[in-house]
C-alpha cells in the first residue's frame, strides 16, 4: 500500500498527463513517433510531483507496517506494587503488553535478550535483575530489525538519557509505558562513614535520603542504624521536597568487640519513610582500632629524659602522654597521668601496641623481648639511645661512644623540621652527656661540635620505610638543655615537638588497598597496589566465607583486577612483600545486590517522540528518493528520443 494515501498519488498522474498532452498535442510539432517522447515526459511530471508520497524501494510491493520492538523491564523493582496496596508492577506491564502485537519481545535488566515466541512468554519471565539498563534492549531491537519499540518499565531507567542518545542514533521511535503510580517515596541516596574510628568515640554517619514521586504528607520521617551487636539507633529527619536531597547525621558509638576490627553498620528508612519498600538496608564498615594514647615512653633503662619529654609529648600527640618507667624485672612505674600506677609487663605491653607514637629508652637489644617485638611492628617509633645497638624495625644502628664534650654549633641540615630549630646554635646550650656514633639515617635535624669546633657529627637519626617511621636520638642528656630554662629550654621543646609532628604525620597508605569500599553486583573489584610490593598474592572470598578467586603476582601492576563476586559482604585477604618485610593486609567490603532495585530511585523525562533521527528505518518512514532520480534518467532518455524524431 502505498505510504500517504493515494489520493494525491491520483491527483499527480493526472496533472503529469495533462502535461504531456499538452507539450506534445498542442506546442511540438505533429511528427510521426511523438507517443513515446510524450509518455516519458508524463511519466517524469508524474514521478517529481508524487515522488512525496511513494513508498521507499524497500517497501514497493511489501507492507509498510512498522516493525515494532516491545521491550519490558525485568528488574527487581518491577517486583513493587504499583500503588500501595496494589497489583505489582510486573503483572501491570504484562497486563499492558497483551494488549500489543509486536514482531518481538525483548526483556531487559542488567542485559538484555530476546524473549521466546511463544505464548504468554512475558508471563513466564521473573522481574529479579540488579539493574535498569535500556541501552543494551535498544541494540537488540535494532539488530533485530525494528524501526519502533515501545518501553514498558516503571520509570526507574539506569542509563535513561544514555538510552535517549542511543535512540536517536539508531533510528528508534520509542514510546514510554510507565506501570508505576506517583506514590510519595524516600530512599537512602548514599552514606559517608569514616574509614576507621577509635573504640568508645562516637562514629557520625551522614546519611543522604533523596524524595520521589508526589510530595508526602507528613513533614518528617524515621532512619535507623544497626549496630553490630543489634542495637538500633533511630532518628528523625526533615523530609526533602519532590526530586531533592536531604542530609542526615546519624551518631553511634564504636563498641571495642573481639576478633576482627572492622564493623558493619546497616542503615536503613524506616516504614513511615517508604511505603513500599521498607527494608532495604545499606551496609557500611567501619575499622574500630582499641583506644590509643598520644605517646607512650616505655624506659627500660630511665634517666631525667622521660620527666622533661613527656610535656613535650603530651602537647604534639592527640590523646597526651604518659611514660612506664621499669623499676623491677617485671614491675613498672607509670607516670605522665593524674596518679602514679604500678603495672606488669603485660600492662605496659598493651599500652605500647595501642599507642600513636612509642617512645622507648634503652640500649637495643637488652630491653625486653617483647618490646623490641612491639617496636619492630609499631608504625611510629622514636628511641632514646642508652648504649650501641641496631633499633628494632629499621636500618637505623648507634655506634660507640664519641669522646670529648659535644655542643651543638653551625647551621642546621637541611632537614623535614628545619622550621623548628631556631636558636639550636646558642651559646648558652650545654653539652650533651655522651654522644653515640649513628649509622643508616636518612636526615638529621642538626649537628654537635667536639669543644665547638672541627666537624659536626649528627646526634639523631630519622629514617622512614613504607608504612613506618623511625627517629633515634644518639646522645645522652639532651634533658640538660630543658633544665637551664629560658631559652635552652625553649630549643629543647622545639626540637622534639618537630620529631614528634613528623612521626605523627599521616601515615602512608597500605601496600595492598581497595580502589573503593563499595561495589554493585557484577563490578570486577580492583586494588591499588603500592610501589616496591613483590610476592603478592591476594584472595578473595563471597559472604560464606568461601574462597571465589585468588591469584599470585611476583612484581604486580599498580591496579589488580579481579572478576566479579556474588552480593553481599565479601573480604579480601593480601600478603606480599614490601621494602623486604613481608606483611599481611584485608578488609571486608560490600558488594551491592539487586535489593537497592526496591529502593526509590529518581525518573526522568519519558522517552516519547524520541525521533529516528540517524538514517531511514529498514521499512517504513522516511523520504524516497528514487522517484527523483528515475524522473530525472526519464527526462534524458526523452531528450535523446526527441532528437531521433526530428523535435528540438
């Protein structure tokens, strides 16, 4: 049938005829033969002025009916009802599509497939996937030959204007059929938690909830948190307006539990929130470190050092100072806090592992072997040198006395506390005790003279690896400059509240860490990986506890890929070697299921008059263009038969 209609297609045959009629009955010459130079002449009038309304070359003795695609939503959130209390999403648009006859079905979610054709084949498919991805339905459709596609969905499209795009380019005329009502709804957008957190603070979780659909009725609404232990924490919030965002701060307090550090906290709507999915929870984890003091001085070998640093400390570390200071083979002293106490070696060990920065006094290798183990381990350690000895977790070594009276002189080194060294070379300063020889550092903040003269030799030592920083002080009472008062007291303070700032700074990352703490299902889970890390392997196991993937990389790249894992709290395990150490890393994390699909999610503009705006369709639509060309051939082939007959 011709596309248009075929009254004007009539219309224009009868004004081409009475064209030729009249170029070659009245105006030519009566010359034998002029019957066909006149039928081609009415032929090309016929063909440029119906040449609007003809079909395509495609569509010439073949139906130009559309070919039209039915693409319907198979996600998890067609699962809803449509209004509350109503028939769910998914039987509405099976319901819809009955009344449609298309060439084909296709379903679509996280990907898309072409449905059976068979009977009732839409029936037979569940709304279960994670996600609302039209784009892949719209490549099939068009692969598939169509020209049109009409969406059956609820609106919550993933990649909507992505599928707007991706329409037009295609050729696609697509027209929207929404099957859910404009019920007022709350979701949980995101939430930010910090990384880590110290057991008895109180972690503050923002929580972004967005409003869709009709406003509601009620001017706020509940949130809840989960804790571990199952305690949950409700507030209420402002409800945001239609299509807006709202934060809302959620206090819990770090409980200290046993076995692993990290904790899961879940936050949810409550039911006044979200009428139709109450339930959908999102799960975040926090690391709970065991409540750290500032610094702690741990002196198995004491002189006046810890009584003039420990004011030093207590004002450049977070959380103050306090000092053990052994007095038995297993007895200790603690000071530094409002009462003097007694403790074991168990006490103290406990102190010094959950410390920010350790202090230890004593030659290396005579202290006790548990704390050379604990300052091995610690990220942050500054040893106050009593005798020769390599310092425990480094390349740092104290040599052997230096004689003669030592006095510090000249312009300090270049050195990450220069800032703070102001004053380090007056007169007034005494000499150190006894100076140490130093090896292995790689800066030092200053230098002593031999009676203030000759060359300088370093009296403390720095010296940093990947996740550890390491300052020796190889002289014996540098106490005496705190002591005189004024302003040897004030060069004193300086000096350690520099090393101390520097220790304390932040430390460096973990050689082996997640690119991200969040994943929706079907990610690949990636890592960073740190420069120098040998040997690694890492292991990945799904919510069970079950071992998915693992792998072993001997000089690995600075991103890891791995495959996917199902949803739900997964972990990582990491080993390796880093700076000739090996270590040991992981962490659980969350990967995101299809339940967030439940979850209130923003709708956009709908996709109708969405034009074929990039190339004609296979059949139907779109301008012919061969009557113009065949018209023009015609008018030639006329004008070389004219000449054979005699007629200009």
């Amino acid at each position: 049938m011709i596309a248009g209609g075929l009254i004007p297609v009539v219309l224009a045959a009868l004004a081409a005829a009475g064209v030729s009629w009249l170029a070659y009955a009245r105006l030519e010459e009566p010359v034998p033969g002029r019957a066909g130079p006149a039928l081609l002449r009415g032929l090309a009038a016929f063909l440029f002025l119906a040449g609007w309304w003809l079909p395509p070359v495609s569509g010439v003795g073949s139906s130009t009916r559309p070919t039209v695609a039915l693409l319907i939503d198979r996600s998890l959130s067609m699962s809803l009802p449509v209004a509350v209390g109503g028939m769910s999403r998914a039987d509405s648009a099976t319901l819809v599509a009955r009344e449609i006859e298309p060439q084909f079905t296709v379903w679509f979610g996280n990907s898309a497939q072409l449905a059976p054709r068979d009977d009732a084949a839409a029936d037979r498919r569940e709304a279960d996937a994670a996600a609302s991805r039209l784009l892949p339905a719209l490549e099939i459709a068009r692969e598939a030959g169509a020209d049109s596609a009409i969406l059956i969905s609820d609106g919550e499209l993933d990649d909507r204007e992505a599928a707007r795009a991706a329409a037009r380019r295609l050729g696609l005329a697509v027209r929207e059929i929404r099957t859910a009502g404009q019920t007022p709804r709350l979701a949980i957008r995101g939430v930010d938690a910090p990384e880590a957190a110290e057991a008895g603070d109180t972690i503050r979780l923002v929580v972004e909830v967005g409003a869709t659909g009709a406003a509601m009725t009620v001017d706020s609404a509940s949130l809840s948190v989960t804790a571990p232990d199952g305690t949950r924490t409700i507030v209420r919030f402002e409800v945001p307006a239609p299509d807006r965002t709202h934060r809302v701060a959620v206090g819990v307090v770090a409980e200290e539990g046993t076995g692993d550090a990290w904790r899961a906290y879940d936050v949810g709507l409550e039911a006044d929130a979200d009428p139709l999915a109450a339930d959908v929870r999102r799960r975040v984890w926090v690391e709970i470190v065991p409540t750290a003091a500032g610094a702690v001085v741990v002196a198995f070998d004491p002189d006046w050092e810890p009584h003039y640093l420990l004011p030093v400390l207590a004002r450049s570390a977070a959380g103050g100072a306090r000092a053990w200071l052994r007095v038995g083979s297993d007895r200790w002293i603690r000071s530094g806090t409002e009462s003097i106490l007694t403790g074991d070696d168990a006490r103290v060990r406990r102190d010094a592992a959950g410390a920010r920065l350790l202090v230890v006094q004593g030659t290396p290798g005579q202290g006790p072997a548990w704390l050379e183990a604990v300052a091995t381990r610690h990220p942050r350690v500054l040893w106050l040198g009593r005798g020769p000895g390599r310092v425990p977790g480094s390349d740092l070594r104290i040599g052997e006395v230096q004689p003669g009276e030592w006095y510090p002189g000249g312009d300090a080194p270049p050195s990450p506390i220069a800032g703070y060294l102001d004053g380090l070379d007056h007169p007034g300063l005494p000499p150190v005790g006894r100076l140490f020889g130093l090896d292995g550092h790689e800066w030092s903040p200053l230098e002593l003279r031999r009676n203030r003269a000759g060359a300088g030799r370093p009296p403390i030592g720095a010296d940093r690896s990947p996740g550890r920083r390491r300052v020796v002080v190889g002289a014996e009472g540098l106490w005496r400059w705190a002591s005189r008062g004024g302003d040897a007291r004030q060069a004193y303070r300086s000096l350690f509240a520099g090393l101390a700032g520097w220790l304390l700074e932040a430390p460096e990352g973990r050689p082996v860490e997640l690119a991200q703490s969040r994943w929706s299902v079907g990610d690949s889970i990636r890592w960073r990986v740190a420069d120098g890390v040998t040997d690694l392997r890492i292991a990945l196991e799904d919510a069970a506890g079950e071992v998915v993937w693992a792998d072993t990389f001997a000089a690995p790249d600075t991103t890891i890929v791995a495959p996917p894992v199902p949803p739900g709290s997964a972990r990582f395990a990491a080993e390796g070697v880093v700076a000739g150490e090996a270590f040991r890393s992981g962490r659980p994390f969350q990967v995101e299921g299809p339940e967030l699909e439940l979850g209130a999610r923003p709708v956009g503009p709908a996709l109708d008059g969405v034009a074929t705006a990039a190339g004609a369709p296979p059949s139907g639509g779109g301008r012919a263009m061969w009557p113009f060309v065949v018209a023009a051939l015609t008018l030639c082939v006329e004008w070389f038969w004219r000449r054979r007959i005699g007629l200009r």
